[in-house]
C-alpha cells in the first residue's frame, strides 16, 4: 500500500505540470549511487561486447588471446613482437585464469572461446566509465557528469573499440582511473591528496607497464604535479622512485618468469619504436594525420561540442594534455587510431560539458543565459544536438562492429566448430599477414601456416606476405612443389581471382564463403573472405 501510495503520488506530481523537475530528481536519484552507475555502465558494457563481430586490428587477438591461450593451454602462436622481446606479459596473463577456468567448465567452445576474452574487457571497460563519470563529476558537477557519461556510452569509436582485447583498451581505462586520483588534474589539496597521488602514480605505472608510450601522458602530468608541489624532494624519492621502481620490478620479475632470462621491455621498445622507428616498416602518415583525419574520425560528430566544450569550461590543463598526446604521436610515423585511445574519454568529457550548457545555460561557471531549469521542457536545442549525435553515432557504431571487417572472425568460428568434428587436419592462409584470429578463436591443436611478415633489417627485402600479393601464382606453385598440401586454404575473394584456376587444379573446390566488407581499408577491396578444402586422395 505505501509503495501504490508512493507511486500515485509521482504520478501526480509528474502531471502537475513539473515534470521536469520530477525528471530532474529521478535522475539525481539514479547518479547519486555510484553502484548504480557502474552496474548499468556493465550490462551496457557487456551487451557491448557481444554485438562487437569483427575485426579491427591484428594486436586484439595475436599480442592478448593468443599468448594467453599459449600458456593456459600448451599451443598458441609467438609472433615477432615476443621474440624480440618488446612486450610484456602481464596484459596477456589477464585471460589467462579464464582460459583455465572455462577448460575447468567444459565451456570453451567455439562460441564461449569467441566472446569470454572481450566479455572481461567489457568489466574493465565499465570500470572507465564510471570514473570517466567521477572525473567529470570531480571536475564540474554531476549534472555534467551525467551528460560526460553519455558523451562516452554513444560514441561510436568507444562503442567499437573499448571492449576489444587491445591493451590500449585497457590504457585507456587505467589512464582516466589515474587522472581521476591526480591532484594537479583535479584541484585537491590537503593530507587526502597526499594518498591520493600515490594510488595516481601506481596506476600510471600500471599503464605505462602494459603499454610504454603511456609515459607520454604521464611526463605532461607529472610535471604539472611537480610544480604544483611544496615538497619536490619527497615527491620524487618517497612517491615517485618507490611506486616505479616497485612495480617496473615486479613487471621485470614476471617477465623473468616468462621470458626465461632477464628482459627490460620497456627499453627494448623504446629502441625498436622510437631509436629505431621500427614501427614505420607497417606503414607511415603525414605528421597531421592525427589532427586532420585520425582523432576527427575518433569523435566524430562530438568534435564540435568537444571544441565548444574547452572553451566553455577552460579547463585548460586538459585541452593542453589532448594537444600535447595528439601532438606527441605526430612525430612519430606509424600512426593508428588505437595509439591516441586513451584520452577520447577527455574529448567526450568536454563534449558532455558543452551539452550540460546547451540544456542549462545558467550552469555554475559558464556565463550564458537564464538557467533553464526553470523550464519544463528540455530544449528544442538539446533536443536537436540529442538526436544529431544519436542519429550519426549508432549507426557507425553497429555498422563498424556488426558489418565491416566481420570475415576473419566468421571464418574462425566456421573452422573451429569443422576442427571440433574432426573435419580439419590443417590450414594454409593465403592473406595478409595476421588477417585473421589464430589459435586462440580455433582452440584446436592441429598444424596452421600464415604468411610471414617479420620486419626485416635489409631494406628492399620482400617479406613472404610481401612475395604472395606481388605474385600469388607463382608464390603458390612455389609452395605446392615444396610443401605438401593442406587440408584447408583460407584467402580473400580478390586473391582468389588469381589463383581460382590453380586451386582447381590441385583438386580444391570452395567450402564456405563469408562476407567481409562493402568498401576497401588499407589494400584492395576484400569483399569477402573463402575457404577451400582439399578434395583430392
């Protein structure tokens, strides 16, 4: 009876002719909790990673899954990267207790083994957004936070790549976790702040632990905070120097395990990304790539309300720190989208500033108009800037990680469930180089070949990937004359065209064919992804 009571009486207030008041305290009540807030970033988060079906970038899958699938399971492919000895083990030993734990459930099947990986980035990425939503909270108010956490839920990018098993994911989510806890990045002062830096500082080692250029982001806030403090010295031998120097060594230990030897990672990707531009050999843009082109795409239709945001707000060390990260990267070649992830959520912070103002004029610390909250209506204005992002952002958003690129992963999952009836004996994959899942999405220990395309210290050598799309017939009777014939052959429809004839005539007919894309990203147009199978005795 109280709870009818309670419920007539919404009603009532709600058709006096104060709904937006009543709308007003329903949302106050619902961002008070920050419980709240989390579970519902989760369920969004979760639901997230399951509607993400294709594929972005090989890293996903062969520096995170793949090794983690090694280890918990006896057999996974190593590539160059750990050879070399430029990565670290300890993102990939994140998937490792749930390898182990689905094998221990007889529940890593084709389809579990597809989505657990991203199903726990989805937990990590929950944890992003709500800090994404506390330093907004911290920075302004709530009532900006609330528009902060939007901004981040409906971008498109964000939507397609937070829950991926990249370890820049995972930077991103300990670089805003951090940047919530740094006192110079958010006004505090006194003892707490004290504690607070610390738990700054061990996340930012964390980052910079899993991913090394992090550091870039942490030099502009460190100095900041250097400034800032009245005891430098103490800052630097009793904060700083301990936090490093304890978690560098216990990233140093584990990799010791792991490696077999004593490895510096960290060093050794200095010297290959930085010393020796290592990265260049997969591919360089202009120096303005990240400000004409990447980081616009990245945002998208927030990038106005992201501008208008910094001016309105002038929150000025984090406009700075947006320049000084998409600056940085600028010098080097190798540019991706991925690289500059970790501070999209501080674009998307100012955007949802610029929408607070746009519904409040009268918002504290913007000088505009009346306040709107005396309005019972919400805007036309915010009704409009609402539907423009929703409009332009969830079709990206599904069409990205339901259409585009979806093959590879199709064609795992088709040969994992071939391979668990016993139907494949091996794979030949005559693609680009990492095109495609490995291991990690089969989970099936038979024979498989790729094209290599280890990075090679002679310029003008062609790698084997190289050698294939330059002549796909001679590279493949090459192959046959050497090598015995696999069971299954995996290649895109345009490589197909030049080597239909030839498959035929090793007694290869067409297995299965998937859908891969409408439109062509870095190479030519590769529409759709096919299997061959071997039907000679």
């Amino acid at each position: 009876m109280r709870r009818r009571h309670k419920n007539d009486e919404d009603k009532q207030k709600y058709e006096s002719g104060d709904s937006r008041k009543f709308e007003s305290e329903r949302s106050a009540w619902f961002f008070s909790s920050e419980k709240r807030v989390l579970v519902s970033c989760l369920v969004f988060r979760m639901v997230n990673s399951l509607l993400v079906q294709t594929y972005f970038n090989p890293d996903e899958h062969w520096q995170g899954p793949e090794v983690a699938h090694r280890i918990a399971f006896g057999y996974g492919h190593l590539t160059w990267e750990w050879k070399a000895a430029i990565r670290s083990y300890l993102h990939p030993l994140l998937f490792v207790p749930l390898y182990k734990l689905l094998a221990f459930l007889h529940l890593d099947t084709p389809f579990v083994m597809m989505k657990a990986p991203r199903l726990l980035q989805s937990v990590f990425a929950a944890v992003g957004d709500l800090y994404s939503y506390k330093l907004s909270a911290v920075l302004f108010d709530h009532y900006v936070a609330k528009w902060a956490l939007f901004s981040q839920l409906a971008n498109w990018f964000m939507f397609y790549c937070s829950v991926r098993t990249l370890s820049n994911s995972l930077e991103t989510v300990l670089t805003i976790v951090s940047l919530y806890f740094w006192p110079c990045m958010t006004s505090s002062s006194g003892t707490s702040s004290t504690v607070s830096r610390k738990w700054a500082l061990v996340f930012a080692a964390l980052a910079c632990a899993i991913r090394p250029t992090s550091a870039i982001i942490w030099l502009y806030v460190g100095l900041l905070e250097f400034v800032k403090a009245r005891d430098k010295l103490k800052l630097l031998f009793l904060e700083v120097a301990p936090i490093g120097i304890l978690v560098l060594g216990l990233t140093c230990l584990l990799d010791r395990i792991m490696y077999g030897t004593w490895i510096l990672v960290p060093l050794n990707f200095l010297k290959f990304n930085f010393l020796s531009s290592g990265g260049d050999y997969y591919g360089t843009h202009k120096w303005h790539w990240y400000f004409t082109q990447g980081f616009p795409v990245m945002i998208f239709s927030y990038l106005p309300f992201c501008i208008a945001g910094i001016i309105y707000s002038k929150q000025w060390r984090y406009a700075c720190l947006l320049a000084w990260v998409l600056g940085l990267y600028s010098v080097l070649g190798h540019k991706e989208f991925r690289f500059v992830l970790p501070v999209l959520p501080i674009a998307l912070i100012f955007s949802g500033y610029c929408l607070a103002v746009i519904e409040d004029p009268g918002l504290p610390g913007y000088k505009g108009k009346e306040s709107s909250k005396k309005r019972a209506r919400c805007s036309p204005k915010m009704i409009l800037a609402l539907i423009f992002l929703l409009v332009t952002n969830i079709p990206m958003a599904l069409y990205m990680s339901l259409v585009h690129q979806r093959g590879p992963e199709d064609v795992m999952n088709h040969l994992a469930r071939e391979a668990r009836h016993g139907k494949v004996k091996n794979i030949l994959f005559l693609t680009p180089c990492h095109a495609t899942p490995y291991y990690s999405l089969l989970h099936h220990d038979l024979p498989m070949r790729f094209l290599d395309c280890t990075p090679r210290e002679e310029k003008g050598v062609l790698d084997e990937s190289d050698r294939f799309l330059k002549d796909p017939v001679g590279f493949l009777s090459e192959y046959a004359k050497n090598m015995s014939l696999p069971s299954h052959i995996v290649l895109f429809d345009w490589e197909e065209q030049k080597l239909k004839n030839l498959l035929n005539s090793y007694d290869y007919r067409e297995e299965r064919r998937f859908f891969n894309a409408h439109f062509k990203v870095d190479r030519e147009l590769q529409a759709s992804i096919v299997v061959y199978v071997h039907t000679g005795h």
